[in-house]
C-alpha cells in the first residue's frame, strides 16, 4: 500500500526559511518529487530526488532519507508569491503508479 | 513548446449531458494522465496512457471514459455524471515510458460542475 504524509498547514514571515517535511511508506520506490500548485492551478515541478541527500536548485532546496522514508522541502527568504500548497508525490517502482502526499497549504504573511 | 494545454478552462453539465475533455501536448511525450482533484486535496491518478494504449485505470466509473486518438491528444469523455464528480480534471503528460521517474508536466486543468 501506499502511505505518505503532511502536515496540513503552516505559516511563516516573509523573508523567513521554512521546512515542510514529508514521510513516506510505499510498496515501491522509485523517486520523489516535490510540486507546488497555486490555488485553482495545475501543480508545477519543483524538485526530484532519487538518492539521499540534499539538492539545491535557487531558494528551494529538497532532502531525501530513503531508509526513514523522509523527505522535506526548504524554503528560503520567503516571498509572498511562495503562499500555494506544496505536494510530494512518490514514484513507485511497478506500474505507472505515481501517489501525491496529501499536500501542505503555506501561507506567507508580511 | 512545453505546455500541456486543456479545453475547456470550466464546464458546467447536468447529469444526462454528454461531454469530453481535451488534453493535448506537443512536446513528444509518450505518457499521459488524468487526474481529478477536489478542493484542498491532492491529484487522485485516474488514467495512464502509455503509447497510446491504456496501461492504469484506477478503479474509475464506466461513466468516465477515456480515449487517446494519438499521441498528442487524450480525450476524457463524461456521461451520466454525479454531482459529486465536480471536480478539478488535470491532464499531465511525462517524456518517456511513463516510468515514474519522469517528470510530469501538468495542463491548467478543467473545472467541471455537474449540476
């Protein structure tokens, strides 16, 4: 079965770092990935990691911890156009099968 | 071109109508999807298409049916829909196989309402 988790909301300032986490219990793996979708948008790519470790791409940064099934996603000098929910979504290694995490909704205030 | 393009942008049916989505890519993928979103929850996958043939179908109504004439295009056609099925229709499309290590480029969605 497929298990990944959230935490459903957070708040920070602008300017601020913050740091959405993610766990993960799958029945395959084969990457994970991070998205970002502004409300009544489509989700857009933010970041794919396969092997553990950090990966760093401009204000975003995403780390992956295959043995404890964790990834978070880092946010840098936050802005308000950073206010969206954030998905990550695992890759399972058979099939097609590609399950979204149920999605953190960020919010930047001033 | 990297753009999944969707029509229509909304649509608004009553439970006997008739009526499709049209996803549409140029960019040479091999692999597209469709997903449905309510409010506030994440992409649930619907359909895969890989190569033009359907290779997942997760357990979606009959009344949801989905075609893909060719590789660029991939219809979602609606028939007897719910209420309950209004929803964001998402239509994403990946480069290779549709191996999950690929990217998945997604469309601006349909916003359907079934009245």
């Amino acid at each position: 079965g497929q298990n990944i988790d959230q935490p459903t909301e957070m708040t920070a300032t602008e300017g601020a770092i913050v740091q959405i986490n993610c766990t993960y219990q799958t029945s395959g793996f084969n990457g994970l990935f991070w998205y970002q979708q502004h409300a009544g948008e489509a989700p857009t790519f933010l970041s794919y990691n396969v092997l553990d470790g950090l990966e760093e791409k401009g204000r975003f940064s995403s780390f992956l911890s295959r043995s404890k099934g964790y990834s978070y996603l880092l946010l840098k000098e936050l802005q308000m156009k950073d206010s969206a929910s954030y998905l990550c979504a695992v890759g399972a290694v058979y099939g097609q099968n590609f399950v979204f995490g149920p999605g953190t909704r960020l919010s930047v205030l001033p | 071109d990297t753009e999944v393009t969707q029509t229509p942008k909304h649509l608004v049916m009553g439970m006997t109508n008739k009526k499709s989505l049209k996803c549409e890519q140029h960019m040479g993928h091999r692999a597209m999807y469709w997903y449905k979103q309510k409010a506030k929850k994440p992409p649930e996958l619907m359909f895969v298409y890989s190569y033009e043939k359907l290779s997942i179908n997760e357990s979606v109504p009959s009344r949801f049916s989905p075609e893909c004439p060719n590789s660029s295009l991939l219809n979602l056609h609606l028939h007897a829909l719910q209420p309950e099925d209004s929803a964001l229709y998402l239509c994403a499309s990946t480069p290779v196989s549709g191996d999950s290590t690929d990217t998945q480029y997604f469309g601006p969605g349909t916003r359907l309402t079934v009245l």
